[in-house]
C-alpha cells in the first residue's frame, strides 16, 4: 500500500501502511552527471567545488570539471569504452571523486571496492564484475592493497584477476607493470568521444553490500539513481 501526498507527512510510516512514497510534486531528473557538472561550472566556475585538505587541494568548478576531462580522456587512451568496468579501491580522496565523474562521462561502470576487503573478497568482487581497470590506494590502515594485488599474480601469466588489465596506482609499490596516477594524467590531451549517446538510464556505478549472507551482492546504479538520491537529500536536508 501506498501514502500519496495528501496524507500528512509522506515520509513517514502511518495509518498502519508499510510502504512509503515521498513528496512527488517535483518531477524527477533525466540529467546525467556531466551535464549537471557542465550546468554548475557555468553558473558558478571560480566558486569552490571540492577541497581535500589533506592533499592540499582546492578546485574551484571549473578546475574540476578540467580533472574530470583529462582522467576521461586518459581512461579512454587507456581503452575504456562504454560499459567497461573500473574499479575503484580506496579510501576518501580526490582521484576517488575524479574517477566517478570520470568514468561516467564515458558511460563506464564505477566498481566500488570496499576498503577493508582481504584478498579471497578483492578477488571475488574484480571478477563478479568482470573489472578491466582498478585505480587503487597503495595501502589504507593495516592493508597492502598492492601486495594484495601481487599476492592474486597481478602482471603474471599465473594471474587469478582474468579480466583485469590495467591497475593505476595511487602512490608507490606493488608491480613494474602497475601505472602512476600521474603518467595516466599526462596521456590525458586527447579528445573526448561525443556524450550524445549517454542517457540518464545507463549504469555508471556498482556497489557492493557487505555480504552478510553468502557472498557481496553487486547493486547496479545509473545517473538517474545517483542524480535524485543526491536532489532528495538535498530536499530533504532543507526541510
């Protein structure tokens, strides 16, 4: 059964009814995230879009959006194409929010690795996947990310990562065959392929749940999800 709006406070579970639908007098978003990205740095380009202060990183929107379009273009110099996997592994950081919007101006697939996976979990989740390129932090508490990688025959003829070929490193270690995050940038001048064919309805990300029986299970999630969650929290924060 369903609240419809007429109802006092929509949001909320009442009348003995089990499911909830929200407000629905704004219509939903059909706005992929470069579009939403190109819209922002237009309106406010010198305003701040992300700072890390542990990197010492301030990027106004139009200097994002620049980061944006070159990691794009240097994944796709790399030969990621529509629907390709890339996973991330990493905790917080900037590549991490560059990567995201990144892969979807390609209409490529975010695969999030959750940070604390050992290596049977990192192997499970690279292959149900199907990931082609990981960008992944050196190492993050107590785990090596990159001798985990090594550990699984990363660049070896003995690998158990099939589909994996490229890991774009975050910091020193791991394998010869591994690329920088910097040399990926610097291959990043090429042109971008023509965003017409991108549509609100097209996955961008893949997350894992935390397998609390059996195995991860992979929810896929497209712009149209990704856009309106971030518009419903920014709706609901305002009330």
């Amino acid at each position: 059964m369903t609240i419809h709006s007429a109802l006092p406070h929509p949001r909320t579970p009442s009348y003995g009814l089990s499911h909830v639908r929200g407000f629905d007098d704004q219509p939903l978003s059909n706005a992929c995230l470069h579009e939403l990205l190109a819209q922002a740095v237009q309106r406010w380009p010198d305003r701040d879009a992300a700072i890390f202060c542990a990197e010492g990183i301030r990027w106004s929107w139009a200097e994002f959006q620049s980061q944006v379009n070159a990691a794009a273009a240097a994944l796709h110099a790399l030969g990621v194409r529509h629907g390709d996997r890339v996973g991330i592994w990493s905790p917080n950081r900037s590549e991490w929010l560059v990567t995201q919007f990144a892969t979807a101006r390609l209409g490529a697939i975010l695969v999030n690795i959750n940070p604390a996976y050992r290596v049977a979990e990192l192997a499970y989740a690279l292959n149900k996947a199907s990931v082609s390129v990981l960008v992944s932090a050196s190492r993050f508490k107590t785990s090596d990310y990159l001798g985990m990688l090594v550990q699984l025959g990363f660049g070896t003829a003995d690998t158990q990562l099939p589909t994996l070929r490229h890991v774009i490193r975050l910091g020193a270690g791991g394998h010869a065959d591994m690329l920088d995050w910097s040399a990926l940038m610097a291959q990043g001048h090429t042109s971008l392929p023509d965003a017409q064919s991108l549509n609100a309805h097209q996955a961008i990300n893949i997350q894992f749940t935390s397998g609390t029986t059996g195995a991860p299970k992979g929810a896929t999630l497209t712009h149209h999800n990704i856009v309106n969650n971030a518009i419903a929290v920014r709706l609901h924060a305002a009330v």
